[in-house]
C-alpha cells in the first residue's frame, strides 16, 4: 500500500474541528455493526457500540471491570489493585467517557445512562480495591460528573417516554445522592453551589414550567410538616407508598 494512501487528510478536512462542542456521529463498519465516531482536536475517535469501547475483550470478558470483579471474587475485600491494573481501569475510565459524551451529543440516553452507570460501578470498585489514596481521589473526584451524567440521561428518557413526573423524580433522586456524596466526602458546605447541582435544578424548573407540573408529593410532605400540616401529610405518605408500589 503506498505511504500517501494512509493519511487522514480527507476525513479531517471533511469534518472540521470546533473547541468546546461534542462532535459525533454514527457509521457502519465494513461488516455492518454499527460505530460511533467523535472529532477531537488532532484526529477523530472510532469507537464501538457495544462491550468496551475498543472492541477489545479483556482476558475474554466484556470489559475490564468485569475481568476485576472474577479476579476479586476468590480474595474478597482483601483483593488490592496493583499499579498495572490501575493504568487499565484508567483506560477504561478514559474510553467509556469518551463513549459516554457521545452517546449524550447523538440523544441516546438510554445508552449514555448504561455507561455511566458502568463507570460508577468501576469507579466504586477501584475505590474499594485502591492501592493508593491519592489515586482514589484523582477519580473521585469526577463522581459528581459522572452522576450528573447519568441522572441527566435517566431524566431524558423519562420525558422521550412522556413522563415529565418520573423525569422530576430522576433528578430528585439524582440530587439526593450527590447530596450524599458531598456529605460523605464532608463537603456539604459546597452543595449549594456546585455546577451539577445547580445544572440539574434548572433542568427540573424547566420541566416543571413547560408540562405545567404543581409540586410534587414529597414537596407537598415537606410543606406539610413544615407547616405542622400533620395530617394531611400522613395523607401524602400513604399517597406516596401507594405511588411507589405501583412503579
């Protein structure tokens, strides 16, 4: 094959680059499986749809969370990552956020709430296993957006099935936990003020205010009993019980 056919000019003059925007698109390969592409400053990504996003299968499993968790089954707690497959579980971290934005660009949510979901259980995993505390918080750190990911993409496929009161209960439940996160971390002063935090509330006032939803039962409850309404609140937690055993 001669050296000049194996240049990526065409294809990065047909796709320009542009900082700060999510490019990505989907393709077919030469057998037909379908393929995510995403432009990055010096190149473009290729990446596959399903299993890990490098179409590798680590020791023969999906992924390499899942290779981690058979190699921990027999050591249990006492189980600790070594340093080479600390650099693997950050390759994998590094190849499911690429997917992950993707998916969110392209308005597969459904598929960018599985990866995120995926990145939250390797990220919990390799915390527990850690061989080295300041490498946890290197990760940690970026549970918030991961989280924020992941209930973002729950709520939209709640509203793509038209129903805005589970997409406001996602990212209730979504707030809840990175609430919980902030105070395990003994960051609880900084909540208020966090950019996830304050993205995902903006995004429920919205839903709210375009399918003119009224307060939900638990602000109702809250309402209640901050105005010694007791009654009626016990009203609102059977309602609330019954909801939930529909679901």
């Amino acid at each position: 094959m001669p050296k000049d056919s194996q240049h990526l000019d065409h294809l990065l003059a047909d796709w320009s680059y542009s900082s700060g925007r999510v490019l990505a698109r989907q393709l077919l390969g030469a057998d037909g499986r379908e393929l995510l592409q995403i432009r990055v400053d010096m190149g473009i990504l290729q990446l596959e749809c399903s299993g890990r996003p490098d179409g590798v299968r680590p020791e023969g499993f999906d992924t390499y969370y899942d290779y981690l968790l058979s190699l921990s089954v027999d050591e249990g707690e006492s189980f600790q990552l070594d340093m080479e497959q600390c650099n693997e579980v950050d390759r994998e971290f590094y190849q499911f956020y690429h997917r992950r934005i993707c998916w969110l660009a392209l308005k597969r949510y459904a598929e960018a709430m599985e990866d995120a979901q995926h990145t939250l259980r390797l990220m919990e995993f390799s915390s527990r296993h850690s061989p080295d505390k300041e490498w946890t918080l290197l990760h940690e750190r970026h549970r918030p957006f991961v989280m924020f990911h992941r209930t973002q993409a729950a709520a939209l496929v709640e509203l793509e099935g038209t129903d805005p009161s589970r997409a406001m209960d996602c990212i209730d439940q979504g707030l809840e936990e990175l609430s919980q996160v902030f105070e395990k971390h003994d960051a609880s002063d900084f909540f208020e003020e966090d950019a996830f935090v304050g993205k995902l509330r903006e995004m429920r006032a919205s839903i709210a205010e375009h399918y003119e939803l009224g307060p939900t039962l638990a602000e109702q409850l809250s309402e209640a009993i901050a105005a010694e309404q007791y009654e009626l609140a016990a009203e609102l937690r059977d309602r609330m019980d019954l909801s939930a055993g529909e679901k």
